[in-house]
C-alpha cells in the first residue's frame, strides 16, 4: 500500500494477495480496516522508556540512545503515517493508540521526562513542552520530509542523530544560567476596512 497510498483500489490489493475483492472484503469488512491492520504498528517500546523517567546514565548516553530509537521507528513508520494521513486523520489516531494519537502520547511522555530530567537539577530545562517539541520534532522532520519532497531532501548524513542530541545536550546543561525571557509577542494591527 505504501507505493501506491491511501486511494489504492481494494481491486489492486486483492490481486496482489491473490484473492477476490469479496474475499478480501468478508475478511477486513472496510477499507479502512484494511489499511488498519496493513499499517499499523505496536506502540513504539520506548514509550516505556519514557514513562518510567530518566535513568542513572548521563544525560548524553540517554538521548541518545532514544534518539536512535525514535529515529529508527519514524524511518520504519513515517511512510505508513503519512499514507494514513492522506486516509483521513481518524485512521491515524487509531493507526499505533487508540485512545491517543501516537505523537501527541510521544510529546507527552516526553515533556514529562524532560521536566523529571529538569526536577532532578541534572539538567536546566525551562520549558519542557517546548524542549519535547524540539527533540521530536528534529527528529520527525527530516523523515516526513524526505517522504513528502523526495530524497534530494538533506537527511543532515550518518552523524545527524548525534549532532542533534550534543546541541539539544549542550542547551541543557545544568551548569549555563538561565535564558533571558522572551519578548512579548504583539498582535498583528488589524487593517480597517473602509
């Protein structure tokens, strides 16, 4: 289904497995069943991780090795979120959690690991939302980019996942003072209509 996307005909999809479309229909009931089960995958292991907090390991080691772990499972699913994307976004809300989309779980699990990170005084992290959303969102970028725009889309080369964590670690570290408060941000003057 990923080289062909969410508008497939259930025609192609059943003789590529062989059998009728009614057979294919009495098994899955739906098309969406069908892209469903073809496409979904478990909720990633290191959800876990997240939820259960920062280990003893330094700060570096552990983002590290979720960074690696994020990575690896958006290359693997970044194609088949985006076909379910393009199949209507109830699809996707149930493609990995059915109760709660998998990036909006993913950033919540990890705001709350970079505030436990921050609480533990291991590292300086103001803004745990927005530092989630930076880490996931380097990550996912790059992939949902490349599937969207093609492969002459930069990937940052076989060092990206470390360069990300040695910056995001470099803006954590418990030792810098804190950032100066951002400026207000004012409203655009609305333009009278005459």
């Amino acid at each position: 289904m990923l080289e062909h996307g969410a508008d497939v005909s259930t025609t192609v999809i059943a003789e590529q497995l062989g059998v009728s479309p009614a057979a294919l229909f009495k098994r899955v009931g739906s098309k969406d069943e069908l892209l469903l089960r073809a496409l979904a995958a478990p909720a990633p292991d290191w959800f876990d991780d997240l939820a259960a907090g920062p280990d003893a390991r330094p700060v570096r080691e552990q983002l590290l090795d979720l960074a690696r772990r994020v990575d690896a499972y958006l290359a693997e699913a970044g194609p088949a979120f985006a076909v379910m994307r393009a199949a209507g976004p109830k699809l996707l809300e149930r493609m990995v959690c059915p109760h709660e989309a998998a990036p909006v779980q993913g950033h919540r699990l990890m705001t709350a690991w970079f505030r436990a990170l921050h609480e533990q005084g291991r590292a300086r992290i103001d803004d745990p939302a927005n530092a989630a959303l930076v880490f996931g969102g380097a990550l996912e970028a790059r992939h949902m980019m490349r599937h969207a725009v093609g492969l002459d889309y930069p990937d940052g080369g076989p060092n990206y996942v470390e360069a990300l964590v040695d910056l995001i670690v470099r803006a954590i570290e418990a030792d810098h003072p804190p950032l100066p408060a951002a400026p207000a941000r004012r409203s655009p003057a609305r333009r009278n209509k005459t």
